[in-house]
C-alpha cells in the first residue's frame, strides 16, 4: 500500500488558504490535516468549526481532523456536521476512550487515537480493534515545525507489531516533524500514513514535496 500523505494546514497560509486548498487538490495528497488546539490541553489555541466548515466547501479530499483538546465528546456531532471524516482523539485527554471512540463511530466517521511521545503503544492494546487509525506524535503537540523525537520511530514498530496481530488494517500515522530524513524511515518501520506541515508549506514548490512523500524518493 502507498503511503497516505496528510498535509498539515497548521502551516498553510490562512490569507490565501483557498490558494493552499486547491494545491492540496491538485497534489497526489491523499487527505487535509486539521489540528484542532483548544489553549487548555495543549498550549496553543488554532482554529475551530469556522476554518473547518470553510476547508470542507473546497476541499476534495478527506478531512483527517486532529483534536488537541479536553471534552472532546461534547463536540463530536458538530464535528462530523462541519465535515471530518476521520476523527482522532488523544488518548491523554480522553477518560472514557472506549465510550468515545464508539460515539465517533456511531456518528459515521472513521475512529483514531493519538498518543503523546510520552505515552506507550501498549496503553492502546485493549481499544485497538475498535481503531481505525492511530497516530504517533512524533514532537508534543502544540505547535508546527518542531524537531522530530527519534523514539517515535521505535513506538511505530511496536504499534506495526500489535496491529499485525490485532487489526492488521489499522492505518499507522505519524505527526511532527516528518521530513525527508525521516519519512523514509518512519515507513520501514510500519507507518503508512504522514502528516506534514512545515516540510510541505515551507518548501520550495509544496506539491513537489507532497510527490516526494509520496514515493518516498527525495533526489528528485
Ligand atoms: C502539532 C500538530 C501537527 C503540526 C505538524 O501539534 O499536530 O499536525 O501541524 O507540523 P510539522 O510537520 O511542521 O511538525
Ligand atoms: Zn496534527
């Protein structure tokens, strides 16, 4: 399977986000990442339902929403209203995950859990036949353009291990960080999905760069 590839529009440029919308259309991207940060989980506030709902009209891809925030079931039904169509959770924030996790489902949307670079893989094992994804933070989250955490590589391994004999379907994505001497790497080791932000938007010419996560083939 080819590696899904998930810009993050945490670093895309909100004057001109239709501009960056429609990049991510034309590109062999495979979803839009959105990183929802409520100022209380995580240190940092991003944006919220507005953004979400606006990305949606243009977008013609699947919304891959990541939420960084407390509480996150009171606000699972607007979610899927304003338009994601995966939904990921963290496992840090979440006290019933299994109830959550059911009530994502029970709204039509795909189920994911995160973990912090802190958490072990092996804090998952009870709830991941019920996962469709999981994703790996490979910096804390809060903020684009931090240094990828080199353990993270390890905890991909052990998640690829457990979901080969527990979900083998599972999609394993990674986020924070991923660039080229990474990305490679990360899916040696069992993900197949990357988010990226800065190494997307910061680049030269962004939809070469998605091209390359995509084949994995950086010397293009
Ligand atoms: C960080 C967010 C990430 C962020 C990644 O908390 O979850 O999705 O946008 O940005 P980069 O790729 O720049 O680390
Ligand atoms: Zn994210």
């Amino acid at each position: 399977m080819q590696t899904i590839v998930s810009p993050s529009l945490l670093s895309a440029d909100f004057n001109h986000l239709a501009k960056d919308i429609e990049m991510i259309n034309q590109s062999e991207a495979d979803w839009f990442h959105l990183d929802i940060m409520d100022g209380v989980f995580v240190p940092n506030i991003s944006f919220g339902f507005p953004i979400v709902q606006h990305v949606k009209k243009l977008a013609k891809k699947p919304l891959d929403v990541h939420l960084m925030i407390v509480d996150s079931d009171r606000y699972i039904s607007e979610f899927k209203k304003f338009g994601a169509d995966y939904l990921t959770v963290h496992y840090e924030a979440c006290t019933h995950l299994h109830r959550t996790i059911q009530a994502i489902k029970a709204e039509g949307m795909k189920a994911g859990v995160s973990l912090n670079p802190h958490s072990p893989v092996h804090l998952l094992e009870d709830i991941l036949p019920d996962l469709d994804l999981v994703l790996i933070m490979s910096v804390n989250p809060g903020f684009g353009g931090q240094k990828f955490i080199k353990n993270s590589l390890k905890k991909v391994e052990q998640l690829k291990a457990m979901a080969d004999r527990i979900n083998p379907n599972l999609i394993i994505e990674v986020d924070g960080g991923v660039d080229n001497s990474n990305a490679k790497l990360l899916c040696d080791s069992g993900a197949n999905a990357l988010v990226a932000g800065s190494f997307v938007f910061k680049s030269e010419n962004p939809s070469a760069t998605i091209h390359q996560l995509k084949t994995l083939n950086f010397n293009q």
